[in-house]
C-alpha cells in the first residue's frame, strides 16, 4: 500500500524503483550508510537549545528536530509541504507524555531519507496527521518531524552545540582523541533511548537519579517526584506552569530550582528542574529507576560525542557551561500562529521639475504610501496565574504587534521571548491586538519565586 501526501497544487514527487534499485546492492537494510566516506558534517539551527537540522524524505526536503527521546523518526506538520509518498503503510497508535490518549499514525516502511550525507534506502517512519502534535508554532520555524535512535545508532556522533555542527563517523577507523578534561558515562538503553546517571542535589541532600537524555526537551531538568527518593519540589519555592507538550496531551508541572546537578567532576549550580503533574508522565514512570530527563538546556553547555554501539557518551565543557539558568519572567508563553495583516510605511523619493535627485544637492520631497502584506502572528497561548502579564491584563488569544518599541513582525519569534527572560526589573512595553483593538501595556519582569506557593 502507498500513502501519498499531496498539497493544493498536487505535485507528486515519485521515489522511483530505478533509484531503489540503483543503491540496493550497496547499502544495507534499514542502515544509514556514508557512501565512500569516512566521515560527514551537517550544520543544524540551534532555536531554544534544540537542534533542528535538514532532513530529505522520498525526494522531499524538510526539517526535522533531533530528539534522543524517540526510537522512530515521526513525521507530522505535512499540510504545507510538497507532496510526499510514503510506502507500506499501515495504522497504529502511539502514547507519548501528556494525560490524554493514544494518537493514531501512520507506519510506513521503506523509504528513503537522507541526513547531509548519510543515506538509509529501507528506513520506517511514523507519520501522525494531528494538527495539535506541531512544534512549527514554538519555534517560529517550519519543522516537519523528529528524529532519533536511528540517526545516532550507525554512527559515532559528535556534537558541537557552539559552532552548531553535526559530525558523523563511520566506527571503523574512529579513534577517540586524548582528553584530560573529558569525562566518560556508560548508557543503559530502554526502547532505543538513552539513560544516564547523575547526581541532584536538593537542599543539602545528594540524590542519584537515572535520567533519559532529552534533546528535544529545551528545559534543563525534568525530575518525577519520589517522596521515597526525596524527589520533590515541595520543599522548594516553585510556581505552577505549562512545561510544554507530549504526543498524548499538555503537560503542566511545577519549577523551581535545584542547589545543583551532577555529572562526575561536572557540576552545574542553581540549576532549573521542572518537576510534572504525574498524571502527565505514568507512562513514562514504567521505565524501572528513571527519575526524570536531563534535557537541552543542559546539554548545550558541553560536546558531546555518542556512540551507541559501545554505549557510552563523552562530555567536554564548552563555553556555554557557566551561563546562568534563567526562567521566563514575564508569565507569558507565546506561540506563532499563523498571519496577520500589517500596514506599513514606505517613503518614496521624488524630483524637482528639472528631473535632478538628491545627488545634485537639489530639494526633492518624499511621499509616503503605505504596503500591506502578510506577517508572522505572535500569539499568546498561556498567561501565568499572580504573574505580571496575568496582573496587568494580558489573556490567551492576545497577538503582540510591539514590544519595547520594535515591531514584533521585524523580530523572529525566539528575540520576541528573549525579552521576557530579562534582568528583574527590567520594563516591558507591549501593545497587544485584542479583536479590533489595539492596547498598551507594561510591566516589570518579577522574580517567579518572590512569593512561595502553598502545596496543594
């Protein structure tokens, strides 16, 4: 059975069998191969510590998120792409975090999907059709998928999250070089995905905790309360929030921060841990011994090299690791959701009656007209409760058009945010659209943890 993906203008691109049959012989089942290379580099965005690289499907160019947390590639986000074939296919269902149910997909076999160089003729793709599964809005840049266990496990797989590249090693070969300042870590691996062990520390308590590496988690920390464990934010100053969202739902939770977190002879102090509702992780819990994630924000403060066939990972510091863990102060969690119409200025020269310009030293007069076009919609989604957007008035369904003075259709969406993630104290001046209005705001950016909350 074929699946063909198509857009309005129903062009189809074919993955033909002459091209099957042309690399058949030379590369292996379900196996990312470098042809008749030893090694390969890809560059990728880095947008709120997550990696976003180019991915090529069945002759189709997209981009897809690189998530150590899934064992399949998942494709999703198809509306606007070119049409895409999927080969084989037949329905399943998925469960991921968030407290709502199983999400029907799509699982194809036998396509083609190239990453820079490396190339698997026979790889399976989930694809998932719900518009709410899209991390398009969040990050302010098209992303059509995620990938993980099989990008990482015919590889060694070096990351460099300062000069934002990829390099990919073939094992035979690959010789690890000397490093003092380098530490070691053995994997242990639970359906394809990564697990390390560390160390928190919570008051003055050392915890050891067994964590699955997240890269497509942008937090720092996300630990599963455990009263036997003494895992829990309870003793802690924390606030209630959106932690983000999974394949089966919204996961909200608590954040705070922890006295430190330790990696061997790495450690890293005042660190942010998010802690989520159990409701929105029992499945994940089933994991014997897992204690939560070590995810991006963490993650991009070292090199990083990945070889899952021997399973292990060296870390090296790189000059992120002393940048301080800030939360957003603002309480607003913003999204791009599609476009809004903006009318804007343009100043137009015109000549004397002699036909000179400016260049003559001659007084020429401008007429300004106007342009309207289409531009990125910055949305609110989630106001915090006590918060100081919540204390001012903002709501969800609000749309940004300036902040601090600059059009918010000029900025790409992760500036937009940079803002409210400011000093304390610093003065933020919104004007939001409102249905047909348009008003002013502002507030000062307020330490979250300046009140205690109560336990529930």
């Amino acid at each position: 059975m074929v699946l063909i993906l198509m857009d309005f203008d129903r062009k189809i691109v074919a993955f033909t069998s002459l091209l099957l049959l042309s690399v058949m012989f030379s590369f292996g089942q379900g196996k990312f191969e470098l042809p008749g290379k030893q090694k390969a580099k890809i560059r990728f965005e880095l947008i709120n510590n997550l990696i976003v690289l180019p991915v090529e499907i069945n002759g189709v160019k997209l981009s897809f998120m690189l998530d150590t947390g899934v064992s399949k590639p998942i494709l999703f986000n198809i509306t606007n792409t070119d049409s895409l074939q999927m080969n084989n296919v037949e329905t399943i269902f998925l469960r991921g975090l968030g407290g709502g149910e199983t999400v029907k997909a799509l699982r194809s076999k036998n396509n083609f999907i190239k990453i820079g160089n490396a190339i698997n003729i026979n790889q399976e793709i989930y694809v998932v059709f719900d518009q709410e599964i899209n991390f398009t809005p969040k990050l302010g840049v098209p992303v059509h998928g995620i990938i993980g266990y099989d990008f990482f496990k015919d590889f060694i797989v070096e990351i460099d999250y300062k000069s934002k590249n990829i390099k990919l090693n073939k094992r035979e070969g690959y010789t690890y070089k000397s490093c003092k300042k380098c530490e070691n870590f053995n994997l242990s691996f639970h359906n394809n995905k990564p697990y390390i062990e560390g160390e928190v520390i919570l008051g003055e308590k050392a915890i050891p905790v067994k964590l699955l590496i997240d890269t497509g988690s942008s937090d720092a920390l996300w630990l599963f309360e455990d009263d036997s464990h003494g895992i829990s934010a309870k003793n802690n100053n924390y606030f209630h929030d959106f932690l983000g969202r999974g394949l089966s739902g919204n996961v909200h939770g608590k954040r705070s921060k922890i006295s430190a977190f330790k990696l061997k002879s790495f450690t890293l102090k005042n660190v942010n841990a998010a802690f989520p509702d159990s409701s929105s992780i029992k499945f994940a819990k089933r994991i014997e011994d897992r204690n939560g994630s070590l995810s991006a924000e963490i993650l991009r403060r070292f090199n990083i090299i990945f070889d899952y066939e021997k399973a292990t990972i060296r870390l090296k510091k790189n000059s992120n690791f002393k940048d301080k863990f800030n939360y957003n102060r603002s309480g607003i969690i913003l999204e791009q959701h599609g476009l809004r119409l903006v009318k804007e200025a343009v100043q137009k020269k015109t000549l004397d009656n002699y036909g000179r310009s400016n260049d003559d030293n001659t007084t020429i007069s401008t007429v300004e007209t106007y342009s309207v076009g289409l531009k990125p919609a910055y949305t609110i989604i989630e106001v915090r409760e006590n918060s100081p957007a919540d204390n001012v008035g903002l709501l969800k369904g609000d749309v940004i058009v300036s902040i601090n003075g600059k059009q918010a259709h000029e900025l790409k969406l992760q500036e937009v945010i940079h803002y409210f993630r400011g000093k304390v104290g610093k003065m933020v001046r919104l004007k939001v659209e409102r249905g047909n209005q348009i008003l002013s705001v502002e507030f000062r950016l307020e330490d979250v943890f300046k009140k205690k909350e109560l336990p529930n």
